[in-house]
C-alpha cells in the first residue's frame, strides 16, 4: 500500500458501514398475508397428511420463512430478532406479567362462555393427537417450536416492521395482539390471544429482548399442556377457567349449555371481584422486575415521576375492577 492509499484511508471502525433497509408495516402485512395463506393451503395438508410430523414441518417452514424475508429485504437481523442474554428477575417479572395476563383472558373467556357456550365444545381431535405421544415430544412440538417459530413472525418481522412506524408502545402492543389473535383463526379465541400476544408484544417493547418474549410463549404453552397432562384435558393457552363450557352439548340452546356449564352472571362477578383486583398489581410488578433486569439503573419500585404511580396504576384500576365485578354481581 503506497502513502497516497494510506493517506486517504481510515481504520475499518471508523469506516461508515452502509446503512440497512427498515421493514416497513406494508411489506410486512403483505409477508404474513402471503405466509398465512401459505399456513391455510401447504399447511393444512401437510398436517392432515403427516399429523404431529406435520406440524413440526409447519412451525420450523414459519421460522424459514421469516428469516429468509429479513435476509431478502437486506435489514439488520439484529434489530429484526433482538436476542440477548435474559436476566433471572426479568425471567420473574416475565412469569408474573404472563400470570397477570391469564387472569385477565380466563375473565374474558368466562364472558363468551356466557354468551357463547357452544364453540367451547372444540375439545377432541387435537386432544387424542397430542395425546398419543411421548409427553417430552409434546413439550418439543407444542411448547418449545412457537416459542421460537412464531415468535419469529410475529415479534421478529411483524412488530419490527409495525414497530418502525408506530411508536406509541401501548398501540403497538394492541395491534400486534389483534395479529396475533387473527392468525390462530379461531374466533371465539381472539378476545384472549389478543390479551396474550399484545402483552408478549410490550414485553419486548420495554426489554428490547425478544428471548423473554419467547419465554412467556413458551411458559403459556407449557402450563396448558402440563395441565392437560395432570387432568386429562389437553388445554389450549387462555381457556383455563372454561373447560366445563366446553363440554356443552352442540343440541341444547346456548342459554341451557351456559347454565350447565356452571357460568352465570353472579359467578362472572365474584369471579371479577376475587381475581380481577389481583391484576394491576400483577402487572405493576412484573413491568417493575423487567425493567429492573434491563435497566443501567436500577428504578424506584415506587418512582417520583410520574406522580402518584400506585394510585393510578394500582389502586385506581383496582378499584374499578371490584365495582365492576360487584354491579354485575348485582345485576
């Protein structure tokens, strides 16, 4: 190299590296509309031809795929699949935001088993399927591949691509919990994967960590099935309180198969009233241990600013979850 080359050179730090392309929220809504449409034709095939087998293919073809559209698109894989290193306290803060989470799809389910008692009675092929494997395959293939699969899309490529435009972290986590819910195709299943997929959605927001993400994934997961395998009831995420509305028999009248099932509007409210005010301080202190594990400093559990943090994010939302419970207990 010659001193005119040296000269007009700089130290490969110093160099600036080319930038890379953001997702945008068009092209991703474009991918998963192609990709699910993918999921409801090849998919369903496969599945129905090759059972669990099939749905292995299926999980790791929506890890392929998203992956191969980042690299496709030429952006960062780094800002696309956030993965470091998680902390114990956030893996805490985690369970307890999941826990809280729960609470809150079981009384939502309780609702639409009021309302809705016949589509709980969807338990049966997908109860023998899983059923008829060993119980570590069942961890593999219902709880360990969408925690990484579907995470992929939709906390990797989906919000990334939201996330670029949509900056308010509450509306991001509310639209990418509707696109959560609208992939599992199922109706009377929104309401709760909606409440699931947007609080996944902030966790990753407020962490910038997708690995706890894919823990409370992978937790939900694991809990439903570790239930089915003590009760003998294979139990899909956010049904919890609503088995017995899932027996209701399909040729009795939704308000006879509410009233069998156990669901009135007094149970709803006590339900509200003794499990409902236990939410907000669920939330509270699992966005509290979160931000503890990833913070360069560690936060106040009570902090100055904003002013009056308990009163307005527990004592306040509580409050109004018992009156809640206790009118339509009254009613």
């Amino acid at each position: 190299m010659n001193y005119y080359e040296i000269k007009h050179s700089a130290p490969r730090g110093l160099r600036k590296n080319k930038p890379k392309r953001q997702l945008t929220p068009a092209s991703v809504i474009v991918f998963f509309a192609i990709e699910t449409a993918l999921f409801l034709t090849f998919g369903s095939i496969i599945q129905l031809r090759y059972g669990l087998t099939g749905v292995t293919i299926t999980e790791l073809g929506m890890l392929v795929l998203s992956v191969g559209f980042a690299l496709l698109y030429r952006t960062d894989l780094r800002s696309v699949f956030p993965l470091h290193r998680p902390k114990l306290i956030g893996l805490a803060g985690c369970a307890v935001l999941w826990f809280g989470a729960i609470l809150a799809s079981m009384l939502v389910n309780l609702f639409l088993v009021y309302f809705f008692p016949v589509p709980y009675q969807m338990i049966g092929e997908e109860d023998s399927l899983f059923q008829s494997v060993p119980f570590l395959l069942q961890i593999l293939i219902v709880a360990i591949l969408p925690a990484v699969c579907e995470e992929a899309l939709h906390r990797g490529v989906m919000q990334n691509g939201i996330g670029n435009r949509v900056k308010n972290i509450t509306v991001l986590s509310v639209i990418m919990g509707g696109i959560f819910a609208v992939f599992h195709l199922y109706p009377i299943k929104y309401p709760g994967m909606l409440i699931l997929g947007g609080m996944m959605s902030y966790i990753l927001a407020i962490s910038g960590n997708m690995i706890y993400s894919s823990f409370v994934h992978f937790l939900n997961n694991f809990i439903s099935l570790l239930v089915g395998k003590l009760t003998g009831i294979l139990l899909f995420p956010a049904y919890g309180m609503c088995v017995s509305g899932m027996r209701a028999a399909g040729s009795i009248s939704e308000g006879a198969a509410a009233a069998e099932s156990g669901v009135t509007f007094p149970y709803i409210g006590i339900s509200i009233m003794t499990i409902g005010i236990f939410i907000p301080i669920l939330l509270y202190v699992g966005v509290y241990l979160l931000k503890r594990a990833e913070a360069p400093v560690r936060p106040a559990f009570v902090p100055k600013v904003p002013a009056h943090p308990v009163r307005n994010r527990i004592v306040v939302p509580t409050v109004l979850i018992f009156a809640c419970g206790l009118l339509i207990t009254i009613l």
